[in-house]
C-alpha cells in the first residue's frame, strides 16, 4: 500500500456535500481515507470572478499506482458532474494528487509532488493538520 495525500475542493452547489461525495467515492474505488483535514473556506485563485472555496486534504492509503489513481480522481469528478471549463475556474469537485509516497514524477498528464502545492494556503494549511498528527 502507497500512502497518498489528496487536496480536494469544490465553489459549485453543495461544496460540503459534494466533498463529502467524493470521499465517499474515493472509499468506493480503493483509497483507504486514514484522516481528513478540518475543511476550510477560502478565496479563488486565478481565473475568473468566482465563489469562495472549501478545500480539505486527505491522507489515505491506495494500491492504485500513480497513473491509475489519476484516472481515478478524473472519473470522480466527472461522475459527480465537473466539465471542461476555463483554467482555475469554477468546479463542482477538484480532486488533486499532492503526493505519493516519496516518489518524483514528471509527465505530460501528472506532476508529483503537486508542483504549486507551496504556493497554495489552501492545500499547505490543511496538509500541515493531517502530517502532524500521522
């Protein structure tokens, strides 16, 4: 088993309970979900004038390699009815992979460790929560 850390956010419709929909989706497709940050409320970044965010992290456990699991999360947020839009606009669910165990990798379709990670409050505050307390 891999451990995984998921950021995840939502500004569309119910954003808890299209959060709480995903984790439940994340369970159902073979991420074990071991602790889940406090969710949080924060401003957009980039893109468009939009609603203000609720963003949690999750640390879970997978045997999904990274490829799969990327598939995964994509089909998850179809499913709960994310379309194309513009870049960093407005989402019913995003579902990013942060990290994967310690492993590096840098393709065309995914970058690990999330490359703007550092940048974002919204995923360092919650991930700092749930890596202090593993």
């Amino acid at each position: 088993m891999s451990d995984v850390f998921l950021g995840l956010g939502s500004n569309l419709g119910d954003r808890r309970g299209n959060i709480v929909q995903a984790l439940n989706r994340l369970k159902q497709c073979g991420i074990s979900v071991e602790r889940v940050s406090t969710i949080i409320e924060t401003a957009p970044q980039g893109g468009p004038p939009q609603s203000p965010y609720l963003n949690a992290v999750i640390k879970g456990q997978t045997d999904l390699r990274p490829e799969l699991l990327l598939k995964t999360v994509k089909d998850i947020e179809r499913e709960l009815g994310r379309t194309p839009s513009v870049r960093n606009g407005p989402r019913i669910i995003d579902i990013d992979i942060l990290l994967y165990d310690d492993i590096k990798i840098n393709t065309d379709d995914l970058t690990i460790p999330h490359p703007r990670m550092k940048e974002r409050s919204f995923v360092m505050i919650p991930l700092s929560e749930i890596m202090d307390t593993t």
